[in-house]
C-alpha cells in the first residue's frame, strides 16, 4: 500500500497514510489552556494524513502532567478552536486523543483531594509534579457508580472536543493510563464485573468506547491500545491472557464501525498484531513504539508487512513539520533533539526548520 495515497477511515479523510502520532509535549499554560504556540505547533503539521493531538485530560482529576491541556472548561474549548481552525486553513484532519491519566498522576498535578484508578495499587515510581519528584500515591479504587460518572466525563470531554472543531476523538486505553488499567491483572484487582476475566477487565473500555460512539458518532471515534507494551506500571506478560483480553475487547469494537483502530507495539508483524487486526476489520494504524525513530523506509515496511491502513509516526514527526513532503520527494530529514522535547518554549517545538518548496 502507497503511504502517500488518500484514505477514508469512517468520516475522516485523510490525504495520505502518514498519522503524527499522539505527542506530550507539556506547552499549554497551568489551566490546561493551548495557546498561540500550540496553535502554531499544530498547523506546521497539517500536511500529515491525520493529526493525533496529544493526550488530553478531560477532567482536572485525569490530568497526568504538568503543562497538558484539558478539555473540560469553555476557556480551554475555546483555544482549542483557534488549534483546529488552523489546521483545516491548511487543509489537515486533526483528532484529540482523549486521556484520563488514572494513576499516571499525583495531587500536586491534578489540585484534587484524590487520584484514581480501577484498583488501590500504586505505581512503583515516581511522578513529576510541579514541586519535584513525589512517589505515586496509592490511587482511589472507583466504586460501580463512579465507574458511571467517570463515563460521562469522557463523553462530555469527546463533546467538547467536536465542538472545539476536532473531526474526532481517539480513546486512549494505551500506555499505563486510566482505560488500560483497567485492562490489566497488574492495576486491576477488581472482584466485580470490572475486574478478574478478560471479559470484566474488558468491560469498562468498550462501555466507554460505546458511549462516546454514541455520542459524536462510530466515523468520528478511533481507540488506541498497547498490549504487552509494559510501561508505566503495567506489565502484561501472559501471552495468553494478553491475547483473550484484547481479543475480547477487538470482538466488541468490531460491529461498532469505529473510524480506527491504532496499535502501539514494538513486534507489529506479530501474530497477536494480525490476529487482532482480523478481529477488527476495520482501518488499522501501526505504530511501533517509544524512543525509537521510524525510517521513510521502515514506514513503508510495517504498512506493507502488517497490512496496514496507516502508519503512526512520532519523533520525526516532531523534528519534521514538513515530513510527508520530505518522505514523498525522498529529501534527507532534520534528527530530533530529545533534550528539548518537553520544554516551556519554542525551542525544539516550532522552530525546526522546513524544506524551502515548503516556504514557497
């Protein structure tokens, strides 16, 4: 398949089959606000097929970091909306990712009296806050009817982001944070219909990913998962367990019609990968994980041996507002300098140079 060919996943039409993937990169103001800079950010990248905001929280309790943006005040709506505004000027598709950080935080992040997860078992770490490193809290277990709420939260959140102009929402049930936690024996020590067999521990990611189908509609809704990808505090290491959970929970998704399905994974040419490609059957994007970067070559690859709809792309996609133009015309790439991915300013955010066709 031709990265640089168009494509419809559900109601989004992307120009070509390059997806920046979801990037933390902790620019907005201490309210969750996006500024100018990110507005900027975002429309240098509107040539990619299909923009995937960075995690966004969608109440005060799900915020994982300092400096990300939320999705919950009309302040914040409201600056989004100038995001999105400039993305489609430029002719680009941009979807938030939805991200409730469960455990993946700290009070000195959130300003809350709690954080929250499936289960009462913390994170052997630390986190980031604003007065230094603090080890993980011990995260507040959800009752049945909290469960409930924290539902509706994300649904308003994925209302909010379609009104902010989004042309849709990914939910994000990867990397450690509230959704896969719920998926994992490690963080999940549930004993009711949340918790224990693949089927319960699957339950409140589909209930989830429904409701928010429901709510803006299955072409504007993608999901992102990670199985066995083990970082921050989740292991999944039974092969068999990680193949009947999210071969449950790609059985649900399937008569959604979702508009995607996005996998992070380092061995995307895995049975599992195929497996649960086929129990989707719907657009599927690849991604093969953190700290590495993914070659022009190595793209066209995991497309083509994983039988992919698209590829996700990270670091280069930082380096390089311009990539698919670089990629398309075989152009040599700016590297990326990962000691300025996480700073307060423009450095190493909008200030990496374009090809000189671009500026034309």
């Amino acid at each position: 398949m031709d990265l640089f060919t168009p494509a419809a996943f559900g109601d989004l039409q992307l120009a070509n089959r390059v997806v920046m993937a979801p990037l933390t990169r902790l620019r907005s103001s201490e309210s969750g606000v996006p500024g100018p800079l990110v507005v900027e950010y975002y429309a240098q990248r509107a040539g990619f097929g299909l923009i995937v905001s960075e995690g966004v929280w969608p109440v005060q309790e799900g915020k994982a970091y300092p400096g990300q943006p939320g999705i919950e005040t009309d302040e914040q709506v409201e600056a989004w909306q100038l995001v999105t505004a400039a993305v489609h000027a430029r002719g680009g598709q941009i979807v938030l990712q939805l991200m409730h950080g469960g455990r993946v935080s700290h009070t000195e992040i959130t300003g809350t009296d709690r954080i929250v997860g499936p289960s009462a078992v913390a994170i052997d770490g630390e986190a980031h806050t604003p007065v230094g490193k603090k080890a993980f809290p011990v995260p507040h277990a959800l009752s049945t009817d909290e469960l409930s709420e924290v539902r509706d939260q994300l649904v308003l959140a994925a209302r909010n982001a379609i009104r902010a102009g989004f042309d849709g929402v990914e939910v994000h049930s990867a990397n450690g944070y509230l959704l896969h936690e719920f998926l994992s024996p490690v963080s999940n020590a549930r004993d009711d219909q949340y918790g224990g067999s693949p089927e319960n521990r699957a339950r409140f990611v589909i209930e989830v990913t429904k409701a928010i189908r429901e709510a803006i509609g299955a072409g504007r809704t993608g999901i992102r998962i990670s199985p066995a990808h083990n970082i921050q505090g989740i292991a999944e290491v039974d092969e068999a367990d990680v193949h009947a959970t999210y071969g449950v929970l790609m059985d649900a998704l399937e008569p959604l019609g979702l508009a995607y399905v996005s996998i992070l994974r380092a061995d995307l040419d895995s049975e599992l990968v195929r497996d649960l490609h086929e129990r989707f059957g719907g657009a599927y994007i690849v991604n093969s994980g953190f700290s590495e970067i993914t070659t022009r070559d190595e793209a066209i690859h995991l497309v083509e041996a994983t039988h992919a709809d698209a590829v996700a792309i990270g670091r280069l996609a930082i380096a390089n507002p311009d990539l698919v133009e670089r990629w398309e015309s075989e152009a040599e790439v700016n590297e990326p300098n990962p000691a300025t991915f996480y700073g307060a300013g423009a450095e190493g955010y909008t200030d990496y140079p374009v090809l000189e066709s671009s500026r034309a």
